[in-house]
C-alpha cells in the first residue's frame, strides 16, 4: 500500500474526491484537503502530508494549470521523483511538467470510474513498489524521499579577521554544495536554503530537524596572503559527535585540491558509492587558476549580495568578469555571470551593451549551462522573436530547473509575454529558493493583482514587505526598497504609510532610474488609486528608456490595467513604442 498526496484545484473537488475513493479502493490511502484555499500550502500539515507521501497526484485540469499552489505541489513531485500526473479533458500540463506522460483521464467530471483508471493504478503501485524497496535492506529513514544519507553544508565562517574575505568563505561553501550535489546517491540540501542560517547562532541539531537530513557539514575558512586554513567537521545531529573533521593548512594555490580532498572524506565517512562519472565531475573545475577562480568569487558575491537594480553592482560584475577571463580566457562560468550583469545593464538601465558574446563563449565552453540560455532568450526577445525566446528559456530550465537565475528569467520572460498564472509560479520557486529576494516576492504581488487571488495577493504582500523591510535595515535610503515595499503596504491597507514611502523615495530618487520610478507608480495605482498622480510618475519612464522590455513589461502588467483607457498614459505609450520601433 501507498500513502497518496493528491492536489488539486478547489474547481475540480467532485473528480478529486471520486479519484479519492477509486484510488482508496484500488488498497491505497489517499490524503487531499477536502477545504483547499488559497496560500494553504504554507500550512504546516500540507507540507507534512507533502513531503511523507509515497507518491504526488496531481490533477491537471483548466483551472490547475493556472494555480501556483498545484505547481508548487507538483514541483515536489517531479523534484523527488515521485509524480503521477493525470489530465482531465484536453488540459495540457504547465510548462516544466510536458516531459512527464500524463495519465488521460478524458472529460471525466466525477462520476462512476474515470477511463485509464487501471493505468493510474499500475503506476501507484511502480512507484510503491521501487519506494518500498530499500526499506527490504533493513535501513531506516526519517526522509521518505530520499531514504540514502542527507547533508546540509553550512556556510563556512569567514575566520580572516577581514569581513572583506566574506566572498571567499561564500565561495568555498557554495563549491563544496555543488560538488556533493553531483553525489547522486546523496541528498543535500540547496545553496540558498542552507545560507539562511548564515550568520546565527544555531543549534545543529535543530538545524538537522527542521531540514530532515542526517548529517550537518560546518567549518571555518582563514585567508591570509598566499596561505589559507580550512576547518571542516561532519556532525551526526543524533549524537552531537564528529563523524568526520578535519584541518588543512596549505597555499592558496591548493585551494582545489583542498575542496576535492573535503567532498571525497564527506562522501567515504557517508560510506556512499561515488561512480566513476560522480568522481570525475567533482574533479572537473571551470578553472585550474586560483587567480582567476579568486576574482570570479569576487563577481559572483556582488551578483548574489549586491541590490537587484543597482548599476553600480552590474558594472563592477561586469569589469572583475573582464579581469577573469584576461586571466583564464576557458572560463565558462565567469563569460557566463559576465553575460548576466551585461544583460542587466541592457535592458534594465538602457546602456549599449552586447551580452550575447559573453554568453555565446560560454556555451561554447560548457553547454550544460543554464544561465547563458536566459541571456540568449532576452535578446531574442528583445529582436521581436517570442518563440526563439521561449525555445532558449525551455533549455535553461531543461538544465537547471533549481537555479534562482533560470527561474527569474523564466518567470519575467512569461510575464512579459502576458502568461502572468505560469510567470507567478516561476517567481514563486525564484523567491522561496532565496530568503533575501524582495524583487522576485514583488514580482509575485503583481501576478495575483492579475489573477485576482486575494489571498495569495495579500501573502506575497506580506512576505515582500517582511524582506524589504530586513533590508532597509541595511539600506534605510534605497528608493528601490522604498518603491516596492510602498506597494506592499499598499496592498496590506497601510496606505498612510505607503505614501509616507514614496514620498521618501521620490526624494531620494535618482532621475535616471527608470525601475524605481515604475515601482511607484505601480504603487499608486493598485493600492493607493492615484492615476493621475501614478501617470505623472510614468511619464519620464516612457519619455527617457531606451528599452523595448521596459515597454513590453509595462504593456503585460495587470498593475497598470486601471491606467490603460486614459488618454495621456495610451499617448505615452505609443510615442515610446514609436521611438524604440516596437509595433503598435
């Protein structure tokens, strides 16, 4: 017998409570909530039955393909290998799920058995059968998805003396992520969720507990001159005793030899079997130059901790990128977060600025990247070729469906093309996979002003203002902060406080930054119902951006929806799209 998650959407109770019941009676126990609403899956006891079930049902139908909160569940599903999608009549699954077979169930609509039953059946019962057997070996589990050892890799302590150093400290841990992630017999934990205890005083075992994994990976990392001292320990969170620990003092030039030698003790104290193919990928780097791997952290810390928007932050990527690839001219990685900040400096501050060679290099050395592909898929846009551009988004996240990049992109590419149910579920993944994301959280408030779900509206409101507001203890005098969380409030009825926000930031706006000046008059008009005041705001946008997105973006965008009959904003809009050639 298996134990069933069934999800669903609240139009389609009757076939969901009918699949219960032939499911049910077919020997397996099915658990779906019979009062679904919208945000529920944030409640605890979803996310228990969730991550407990043998297999995830899920329901394709007009209305779940629309609903973030089925993505997200079937996301889940298909992440842990554990998804039996069914379709009801000529439904087509959401993109990211179309490499799935779904079971057709036809234009069933409750009543008696549906047709295919029996196949729905087999394929519970594969999925019970090939999950029920590694308990046959008498091992035990706290993780039924992943019944093999489990790992969170801490962020190494930056131990220099220099908070400078952050960036190389950073950069080890995220390495030593990624190269376990190549470990497919063991289960780690992401980069972004294991970085929000950066910087706390935890307790590992509670850390394992709320994490559900086996074992917890910590250490310190000291840089000085050419040498450099790194500590690592393997906490077995059961009994609170070292599995493993080691020390190493070597050159810097060591630095690969030292994460290499890490990743292969954590992988034999696990006593996991490490295939040939796993050994080698872990020894397979972007670069062989500690310089150059040096320079490209640098990079790669402004990108993940600089502020979304600042052009200071793109341009400083885009010439420490420059250095890396003078130094290394093969690495892939560094052509490709080049060919990100450049895309940045395109189409969100207008410079001139090709990002298409960077990324095209990039592929050219590595293929498998994902990133390079969102690159290619903006520019494609950006020409007038939507489906080219879809194309390239479709292998990024082919490639990559975990990076934070590709779901971004992913996301802002749907809802620039006006698919706003299928870009709110890639924003969603976007926001979750990283705690500090306001901008992906704000992208998600917009989404639901477009599919009118109030209660997921006012959830992303919260979440969005609750981040903005971490940040602006670090920036009190970013517009941006205070363009996007005046919307937020706006949305969550603090409107005295709203407005007391974008008076702050139009204070401190820079004239030039178009982004921010967008985010307030979005603010203005959805929660505040100020249009005029709203299309004021908009008018420099429209009159000095050099960007067809821009215009692309504001054209899709439910937050202008009550501004679009007014005559002033319909002649602003045409005169831009004249200026920037884009067709009425």
């Amino acid at each position: 017998m298996a134990k069933l998650f069934l999800s669903y959407a609240r139009e389609d109770i009757e076939p969901a409570r009918q699949l219960s019941e032939c499911i049910g009676r077919a020997g397996h126990e099915v658990w779906w909530d019979r009062h679904i609403q919208g945000g529920s899956r944030f409640a605890s006891e979803i996310d228990r039955e969730l991550k407990s079930a043998d297999a995830v049902v899920v329901i394709w139908s007009d209305s779940s393909v629309d609903s973030a909160w089925v993505q997200d569940e079937a996301a889940e599903g298909r992440d842990t290998g554990r998804l039996v999608p069914v379709t009801l009549g000529d439904s087509r699954p959401p993109l990211g799920f179309r490499q799935f077979h779904s079971i057709e169930l036809g234009s069933w609509s409750g009543a008696g058995d549906p047709k295919n039953l029996d196949v729905l059946i087999a394929a519970i019962d594969k999925i019970a059968d090939e999950r029920s057997a590694p308990k046959s070996s008498g091992t035990a589990s706290a993780q039924p998805e992943h019944r093999g050892p489990s790992v969170c890799v801490l962020p190494f302590v930056n131990m220099s003396g220099d908070p400078e150093q952050e960036y190389f400290s950073d950069g080890i841990t995220e390495d030593i992520i990624t190269d376990l992630s190549k470990v497919s017999a063991l289960l780690v934990i992401a980069r972004n969720t294991a970085f929000t205890f950066k910087g706390q005083a935890i307790d590992v075992k509670e850390v394992a507990k709320a994490l559900e994994v086996s074992h917890v990976l910590e250490g310190s990392v000291r840089k000085a001159g050419n040498r450099v001292r790194i500590t690592a320990q393997l906490i077995d969170p059961r009994t609170g005793g070292h599995v493993w620990a080691d020390r190493y003092d070597r050159d810097l030039t060591d630095i690969f030899a030292i994460q290499d030698e890490i990743s292969k003790a954590i992988v034999a104290a696990l006593r996991v079997k490490l295939l040939p193919q796993e050994k080698k990928a872990i020894e397979t780097r972007g670069t062989t130059n500690v310089d150059a791997y040096n320079l490209y952290l640098m990079a790669r810390q402004q990108w993940v901790g600089g502020s979304l928007g600042d052009i200071r932050r793109d341009e400083a990527i885009v010439r420490i990128c420059k250095q890396v690839v003078a130094v290394d001219p093969n690495y892939a990685q560094a052509w490709a977060l080049m060919a990100l900040a450049q895309s940045q400096l395109r189409f969100w501050h207008g410079r001139d600025v090709d990002p298409g060679t960077a990324a095209d290099r990039a592929l050219e050395i590595n293929p498998d990247l994902a990133e390079p592909h969102c690159v290619k898929a903006h520019l494609f846009e950006e020409q007038g070729k939507p489906a080219e551009a879809r194309s390239e988004i479709e292998k990024a996240v082919h490639l990559d469906p975990e990076s934070w990049e590709v779901n971004r992109e992913a996301a802002r590419l749907h809802f620039r093309q006006g698919r706003i149910s299928e870009a709110a579920t890639f924003f969603a993944k976007a926001a979750a996979q990283m705690e500090t994301d306001w901008h992906n959280a704000s992208m998600l408030v917009s989404c639901y002003t477009g599919t009118s779900d109030t209660d997921a509206l006012r959830s992303a409101a919260k979440m969005t203002l609750e981040r903005i507001e971490k940040a602006m203890a670090k920036e009190p005098a970013n517009p941006g902060l205070l363009a996007s969380g005046a919307g937020a409030l706006a949305i969550l009825d603090e409107k005295q406080r709203a407005l007391e926000w974008i008076e702050r930031a139009l204070l401190l706006l820079d004239p030039d930054n178009f982004i921010m000046r967008y985010n307030l008059a979005c603010a203005l008009a959805v929660g505040l119902n100020e249009p005029d005041r709203a299309i004021d705001v908009l008018e420099p946008y429209f009159e000095g951006t050099k960007s067809a997105t821009h215009v692309r973006h504001a054209d899709a965008d439910p937050d202008l929806d009550g501004l679009r009959e007014n005559p002033r904003f319909k002649a602003m809009v045409v005169a831009a799209k004249e200026r920037l050639g884009i067709p009425a």
